[in-house]
C-alpha cells in the first residue's frame, strides 16, 4: 500500500537509474570481439614464406592465394568436406585448444608429380575409404612442415606459437576440435598447380583466439596506420620528384656516316637524310614516346601518338 499510494519513496538506493540490456547467454555474438582482418594479414605473410619453402622443399611452386577470414559454425564447415582428406588435428601453444590443417588430395598428388619431374598433374575422384600411401603421407609430412614454419613465422610479430601435430585422419567427421554449433575460423588458402587446383585450409576455434583478441586489434590498428603512413609518404614523395628536372629529345631522324665523312665536314655544308613519318622522343635517354612533328601557332610542337613499352633491354 505504501508504494502505491506514494508514502513510500520508490526512487532512492543504489542503481536507481540504471538501464538494462538483453542478453541471451545461450546465443554467442561471434561477430564481435575478433578482428578478422588482422588474421588476413597474417595469412598474407604466411602465403609468401610458404610458396618459397614449397620450392625448396618439393620443388614445386604452385600459386597460392588467401580467401577471405570466415567465421562459421563448426557443424556446417564439416558438412562441406567429404573424404578423403588429409585431416590433421594440431596444438597450438601456448593458445589453449586444438586447431585443424585440411588438405585437398589435388594438393599433395600434384605435389607429388612434381616433386617426380611430372607437370603436377591430380588424380580422379578417390574412395571415401581411400588411405594415403607411405609416400604420400611423407610428402603430406613435408606440406605440415613447411607449413607450420610460414604460419610460425607470420604470427611472430604478434605472438610466439609453435604448432604440433596431434593426430591424423582421412575422415573430417572423425577430427572435433570444436561441438557443432561453436564458432570456428576458416583460413582457406587456395593452390592451383597449372589446370588443377586444390587447397590447404587451418581452422582456428573461436575460443582459442579470443584471449589475443585485443592483440589482433591492435595489429589491425597497427596496419591501419602504417598504411596511412606510407600514403602520406608516397604524396610527398610524388611532390618532390615532380620537380625534378629531365632532359626530352626529340629525334626527327638519324645519319650514317664514317669517321671520314665527318672529319671533311666544313661549315655551310647541307646534311640530307629521308624524312621519317614519326619522331622518337627520348627521356634521359630512354625512348618514352613516338610522335608527330608540326606546328602550333607560331612554334615548332610534336603531338604524342604512341606511348612506348619500356623493357629491360632499353
């Protein structure tokens, strides 16, 4: 009765203006909290050291490319994989739980021709049931290791890991490194050796990283300014040289003659040579355009035709 009819203050203690927001602690915000875009980066860098020591390696040297960061449940990421696989459950120290290194068979039989003098030719469709020889799984042994030791060296400027190999299957379904519903992240790396293509795909559980979330934000942040930088530099850079001072020829056409000929040149002597279609204009000595000689106005002007291919040789 004392509230309700006001006899009671309702409005003193601790909190009273305090706003109240839903959250449901079933339901996990995975797009928060990670950015993904300093994992790109580190995919980036770990693309560049890998293709290098593929080469040493295997001598092989196929082109690799990161697909973007995904963030997905881990049910629905199996779903997609079908035996056979090289499946590699891995550890990461320190960073707690286990990750996972899939390879497409396109990627270690291409390898393997490779790696024997063949173009780096695939094979058909295997058997779910299919296992990996010896020599197969020593060139999957070679793939982890060069591979470890790129993913090693691109998160160096981050965090020191060392990656283990825990165990193997040919089964995904077999591999859980996280339940069906938890969030994981999927770092494809695509591999294309001539006409096939392949991939080799680490997925990190979400938990796992969550701990160096801020570590990665701040490599984002980190990034976002050194581009920043170098974008300030370039402009004043692109300033300073556009005041430089270059020497342009125009060469309307070219005389042969001997040491002869030209030591009995005397003055008012008249020069005659063929009267070419174009002129080629020099740079420093470099030949940069063709050109048509005329006139504008009162002046003697060229008009830029052709813009000239700059090789090695020139």
């Amino acid at each position: 009765m004392g509230i309700s009819n006001g006899s009671i203050p309702v409005d003193t203690g601790y909190n009273a203006g305090v706003k109240i927001k839903k959250h449901d602690l079933t339901n996990e915000d995975s797009s928060l909290g990670i950015n993904v875009s300093s994992l790109d980066m580190i995919n980036e860098r770990c693309v560049r050291l890998f293709r290098l020591s593929l080469l040493d390696v295997l001598r092989t040297s196929p082109r690799i490319n990161p697909a973007r960061v995904q963030l997905r449940k881990f049910g629905e990421y199996i779903k997609e994989l079908h035996p056979p696989l090289s499946v590699n459950v891995i550890r990461m120290n320190p960073l707690r739980g286990n990750a996972m290194v899939m390879i497409d068979p396109n990627m270690i039989f291409s390898s393997l021709d490779n790696f024997f003098g063949g173009d780096g030719k695939s094979v058909e469709q295997l058997p779910p049931g299919r296992l990996f020889t010896k020599t197969e799984s020593r060139v999957i042994d070679l793939i982890l290791e060069v591979f470890f030791k790129s993913l090693v060296d691109a998160w160096s400027p981050l965090i020191a890991i060392e990656f283990e190999c825990v165990s193997s299957e040919i089964n995904p379904h077999f591999a859980q490194i996280a339940d069906e519903n938890d969030y994981v992240i999927v770092n494809r790396f695509d591999a294309e050796y001539n006409l096939n293509k392949g991939f080799i795909d680490i997925v990190y559980p979400y938990s796992a990283l969550k701990p160096i979330r801020e570590l990665l934000r701040s490599r984002a942040a980190s990034a976002e300014s050194d581009e920043e930088s170098e974008s300030t530099w370039n402009s004043e850079l692109a300033s300073a040289v556009g005041d430089a001072k270059l020497e342009i020829r125009v060469t309307i056409g070219n005389i042969i003659s001997t040491i002869g000929q030209l030591d009995a040149i005397k003055e008012d002597d008249i020069l005659y040579f063929r009267n070419s279609e174009s002129a080629r204009v020099t740079i420093e000595d470099i030949p940069i355009f063709e050109a048509r000689v005329g006139t504008s106005g009162p002046h003697v002007a060229i008009k830029i035709e052709k813009i000239l291919e700059i090789t090695q040789e020139t």
